[in-house]
C-alpha cells in the first residue's frame, strides 16, 4: 500500500495513496476546506473498510416521521418574520429590535432549541433533572451551556469550526471544547432517525438505524427502554453511531483500535460498520476475553445495572433490534449516553465503587464473578 502523509495541526496524517483522489493527492493543499475535504474521505472510506461494500437490501421499516421534518417543521416554532412577537412591532416595544440571524428566536441555535427543549412540559427535556420525569432518557442529558462537563458534552453557542474545537496549532485540547445542538441535528429535519446528521457533511447521511418500540406513545417514545438499535452494515442503514466518529475520528475502525494488528485490541474495540468492523460480544469466547453466554442469560456479575445497550447487525426493524444474542455487537452507546448523562464521561450506568465496573462491562467479560 502507497501512503501518502501529511501534517495538520503538527500532527503527521498519513492515507492510502489509493483512497484520494487526484485533487487530495496532488501538491497538498493545507487550507482549512481542503484538509476537512480530506478528512471526510478518510473518516467515511478508509482506515479498514472493505473495498467494493456489497450493496444491501433497501430499507424500509426505518422511522422517518420525526419532528420538525415533513409537515412536522412548523418555521414559527424556530423563526419571527420582523422581530417582533406581534409581527409589527409598533403597538409597544418589539421584542427584540435588531432581530436575530436568519430570523431566529434567540441569538445561537443552542439557546433557540433550549427555550424549549429545558424544562418545558410534554418537550423532550436535554438538559439536567427530566421536567417530564422519565425514567430514563435515551439520550442522556447535558449540563447547563457554557458550564463544563465532566459527564458528556459541553453545550456551547455553535460557530466554531468543527476542527478547530478539539484541535489547536499545538495539538488537541480533549474536554474543553463543546458542541452545539445543530452539529448532530438537523434544525430542518431530512428523515433521518431524530434528524441526526453527520456534523461534517450533513447532505450525505445515510439513513440511521434508531428504532424506537412502535407501541410506544407520546414522550415514551424517548424512553430508553423504547429505543434499540440496528444497522444493515451499507448506506442503505448505518449504525447510529456513524456520526459520532465525524468528530472522534480515531476511536474506531482496526486502524485505531488495534494498530499493530496482533488482534489483541489497545483501544476498545467497536462495531463501525463503515470501516468494516463489527464486534460480537461472542468474538472473545474462544480467547476466554468475553463469555457470550454469560450476556445471554442475563444475570449475574455485571448485572447489577440493566442490561447494557446493544447493536444489532443485521437489524431492519425494532423487534429484530432487541433481540438478545451471543452476536450481539459493542458500539459507543454500549458505554455511552450521546447527550452526557449523571455519571463520569457520559457512562451509561453509574459508577461502582468509583470504577467504571464491574457493573456493565462484566455483562460481556464476567470477570468479577467469584
Ligand atoms: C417551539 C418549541 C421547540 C423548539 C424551538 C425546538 N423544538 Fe425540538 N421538539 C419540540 C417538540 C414539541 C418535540 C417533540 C414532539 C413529540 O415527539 O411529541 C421536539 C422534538 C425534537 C426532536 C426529536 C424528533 C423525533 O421525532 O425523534 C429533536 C431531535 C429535536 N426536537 C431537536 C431540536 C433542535 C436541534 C432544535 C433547535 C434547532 C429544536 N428541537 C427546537 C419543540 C421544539
Ligand atoms: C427547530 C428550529 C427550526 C425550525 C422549525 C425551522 N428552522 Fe429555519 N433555521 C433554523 C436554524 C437554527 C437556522 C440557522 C442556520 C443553521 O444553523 O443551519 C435556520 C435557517 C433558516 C434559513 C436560512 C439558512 C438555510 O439553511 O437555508 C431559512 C431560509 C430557513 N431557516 C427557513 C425555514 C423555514 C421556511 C421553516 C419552516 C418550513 C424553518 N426554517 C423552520 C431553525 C429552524
Ligand atoms: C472531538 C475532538 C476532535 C475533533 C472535532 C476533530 N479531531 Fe482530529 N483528532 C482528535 C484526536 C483526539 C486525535 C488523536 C490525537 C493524538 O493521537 O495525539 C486527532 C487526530 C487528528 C489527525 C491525525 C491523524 C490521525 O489519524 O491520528 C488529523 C489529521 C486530524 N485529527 C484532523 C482533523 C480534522 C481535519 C478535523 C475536522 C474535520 C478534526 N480532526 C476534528 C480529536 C478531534
Ligand atoms: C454529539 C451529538 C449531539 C448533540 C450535540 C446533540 N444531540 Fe440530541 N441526540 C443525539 C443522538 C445520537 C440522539 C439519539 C440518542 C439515543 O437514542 O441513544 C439524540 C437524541 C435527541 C433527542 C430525543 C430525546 C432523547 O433523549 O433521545 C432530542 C429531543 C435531542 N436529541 C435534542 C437535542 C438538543 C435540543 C440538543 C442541543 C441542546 C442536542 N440534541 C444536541 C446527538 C446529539
Ligand atoms: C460535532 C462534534 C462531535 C460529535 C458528532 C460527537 N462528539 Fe463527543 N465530543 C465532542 C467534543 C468537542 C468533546 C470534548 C472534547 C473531548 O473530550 O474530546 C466530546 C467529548 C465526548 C465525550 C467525553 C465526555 C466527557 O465528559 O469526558 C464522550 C464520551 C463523547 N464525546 C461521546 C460521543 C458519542 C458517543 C458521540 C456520538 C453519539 C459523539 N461523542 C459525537 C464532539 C463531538
Ligand atoms: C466498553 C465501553 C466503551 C465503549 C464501547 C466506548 N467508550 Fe468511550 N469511554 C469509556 C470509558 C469508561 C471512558 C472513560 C475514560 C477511560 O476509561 O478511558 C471513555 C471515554 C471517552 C471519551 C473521553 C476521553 C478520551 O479518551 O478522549 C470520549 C471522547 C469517548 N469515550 C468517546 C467514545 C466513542 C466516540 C465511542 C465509539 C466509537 C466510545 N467512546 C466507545 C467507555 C467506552
Ligand atoms: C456489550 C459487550 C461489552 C461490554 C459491555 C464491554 N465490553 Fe469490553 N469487549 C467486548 C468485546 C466483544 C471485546 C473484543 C473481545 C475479543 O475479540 O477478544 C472487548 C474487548 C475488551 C478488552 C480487550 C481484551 C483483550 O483482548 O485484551 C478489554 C480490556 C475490555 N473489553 C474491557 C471492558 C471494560 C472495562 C468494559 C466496561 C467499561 C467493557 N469492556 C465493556 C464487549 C464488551
């Protein structure tokens, strides 16, 4: 394999001279659009993928009747055409006399989405205590904007450059810099599961495989019990977690997980589809590094917290989505809330004794067990 490397950021990046095309391959161009161009192709079409991805079936049990896309995008929840509440402005003060960008309701896309969705009834709520007391959100929470998270991501007002929020001229500045609600959503729907988008080109997502239970009503349908996961492993449905790696791009994919390739992993293996890596739970029984049967029966040592979530592949539909098996895959949301949630890192269920485990991670690997 030809490599071709460059330096971004001081750091040395190197690609598969094959995966870029002329343009990128050529006298390289260290702009800002030219490296992020680049790193669109090295995120979506390298570091593992199989050439020549078979094609899947087409899918079409994916939920795509969300909110605010379709005829569910009312403008006037997000936009006031002249500034003003009453739409003229002269029968006393307008509300806000300059206006806003785009004809928004507040001054950033994080303060428009949170004057409804913090602590309004019969609104899914993000941000800290649940106004609608669910028992447990799919999502997870956020912390207040502008405050540090220790428990997931810091909300901020938006407008950085997607790049420069982790990367600076010296290198990467991990848990400060924050995200904004239209880095992963998109505020004008495009039926994708929850309006999700890849925050580095949003016109081409690929259909996302979060199902929720179709018996489920009104604000339950965010339940995390009524949430599951699936992917067929093409574009056709892309595991959900396809768009955390737009940002955490050197999580995932053989390349990060297991550089030297010996099988023994040196970051936590995940299933990315798009790089060509699905992790069964029962990939380690043979190596005694997992215990398949273990997650199957459900109880037990790590079982003191509900069952782990889990990505099934293939799944099309929700009933195949939480159906418990040995093949059951790891993704990030095994660990992971995707808003943050009440637990260091965003972990997906609390602590035990100040550790991440046993409690989770022995559902899998059932080392504890005496
Ligand atoms: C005027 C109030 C309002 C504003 C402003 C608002 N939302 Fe919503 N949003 C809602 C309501 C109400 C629902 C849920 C409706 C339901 O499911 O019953 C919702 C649902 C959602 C959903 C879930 C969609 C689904 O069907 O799965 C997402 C994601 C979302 N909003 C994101 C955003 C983002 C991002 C912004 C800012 C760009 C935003 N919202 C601004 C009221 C609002
Ligand atoms: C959930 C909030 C929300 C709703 C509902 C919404 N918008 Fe927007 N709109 C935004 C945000 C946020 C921006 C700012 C640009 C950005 O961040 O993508 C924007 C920008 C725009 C823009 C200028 C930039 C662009 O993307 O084209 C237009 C035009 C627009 N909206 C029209 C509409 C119309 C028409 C409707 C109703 C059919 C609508 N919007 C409904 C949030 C919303
Ligand atoms: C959420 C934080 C985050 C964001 C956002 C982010 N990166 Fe990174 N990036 C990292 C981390 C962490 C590393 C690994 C650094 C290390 O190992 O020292 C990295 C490594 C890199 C590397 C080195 C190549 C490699 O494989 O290790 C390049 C090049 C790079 N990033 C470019 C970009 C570009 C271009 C963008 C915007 C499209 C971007 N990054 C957005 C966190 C981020
Ligand atoms: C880092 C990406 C990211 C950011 C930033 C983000 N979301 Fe989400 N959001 C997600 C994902 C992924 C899901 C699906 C979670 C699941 O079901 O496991 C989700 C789910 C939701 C839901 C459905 C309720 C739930 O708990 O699942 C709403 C509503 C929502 N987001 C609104 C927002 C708003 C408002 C903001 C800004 C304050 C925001 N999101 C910022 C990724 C993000
Ligand atoms: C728009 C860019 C973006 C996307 C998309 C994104 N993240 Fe992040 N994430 C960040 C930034 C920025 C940080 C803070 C810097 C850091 O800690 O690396 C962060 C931090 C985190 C942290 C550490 C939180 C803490 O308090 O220690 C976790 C865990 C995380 N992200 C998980 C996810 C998952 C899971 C997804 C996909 C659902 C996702 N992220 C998608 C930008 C993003
Ligand atoms: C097996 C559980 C597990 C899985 C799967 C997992 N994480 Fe984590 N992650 C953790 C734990 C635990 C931490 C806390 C720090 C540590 O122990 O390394 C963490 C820390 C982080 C951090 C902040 C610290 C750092 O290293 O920069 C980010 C960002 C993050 N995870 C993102 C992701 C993303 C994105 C995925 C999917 C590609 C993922 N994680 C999959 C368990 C997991
Ligand atoms: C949903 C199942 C699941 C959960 C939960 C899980 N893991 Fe894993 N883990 C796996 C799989 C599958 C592998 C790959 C096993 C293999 O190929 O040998 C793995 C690999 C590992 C390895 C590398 C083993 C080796 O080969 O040396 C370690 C260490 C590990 N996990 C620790 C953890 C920790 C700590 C947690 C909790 C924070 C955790 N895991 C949660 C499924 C899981």
């Amino acid at each position: 394999m030809s490599l071709r490397c460059w330096t971004v950021f001081g750091i040395a990046f190197c690609a598969s001279a094959g995966l870029l095309d002329g343009s990128a391959a050529r006298a390289q161009d260290d702009s800002l659009p030219a490296m992020r161009a680049r790193l669109r192709q090295m995120i979506h079409a390298s570091h593992g993928a199989p050439e020549g991805e078979p094609a899947g079936e087409a899918v079409s049990d994916v939920a795509t009747a969300t909110y605010h896309s379709g005829t569910m995008l009312h403008c006037e929840n997000c936009h006031v055409m002249h500034a003003s509440d009453s739409g003229q402005g002269y029968n006393g003060p307008a509300k806000n006399p300059g206006g806003y960008p785009h004809l928004l309701r507040a001054s950033n896309p994080t303060e428009l989405c949170l004057s409804c969705h913090d602590g309004h009834a019969d609104v899914p709520d993000v941000v800290g205590a649940d106004t609608n007391g669910l028992a447990e959100r799919a999502g997870g929470m956020f912390a207040s904007p502008g405050a540090a998270n220790p428990n997931g991501h810091k909300l901020g007002p938006g407008g950085t450059d997607l790049c420069l929020r982790c990367h600076t001229a010296r290198g990467t500045r991990p848990g400060e810099a924050e995200v904004t609600c239209t880095d992963c959503h998109d505020a004008h729907g495009n039926g994708r599961a929850r309006n999700l988008q890849w925050a580095s080109d949003p016109p081409s997502t690929p259909p996302l495989g979060l199902f929720v239970n179709p018996t489920a009503t009104d604000l339950a349908r965010y339940e995390r019990s009524n949430v599951a996961y699936g992917t067929d492993g093409t574009d056709n449905l892309r595991e959900v977690t396809n768009i955390c790696i737009d940002c955490h791009h050197v999580f995932s994919g053989s390349w990060y997980t297991d550089p030297d390739g010996d099988g023994i992993p040196n970051k936590h293996p995940v299933t990315e589809t798009e790089r060509g890596a699905t992790i069964r739970v029962s990939d380690g029984d043979s190596r005694h590094t997992t215990d398949s049967g273990h997650w199957v029966d459900g109880s037990g040592a790590g079982f003191g917290v509900p069952r782990a979530r889990f990505l099934v592949d293939p799944a099309t539909t929700y009933s195949e989505a939480t159906a418990v098996a040995a093949d059951n895959t790891v993704f990030c949301l095994t660990c992971h809330k995707a808003h943050g949630s009440e637990n260091p890192d965003g972990l997906a269920w609390p602590q035990q004794n100040g550790s991440v485990g046993p409690n989770g991670c022995d559902q899998c690997h059932n080392k504890g067990a005496s």
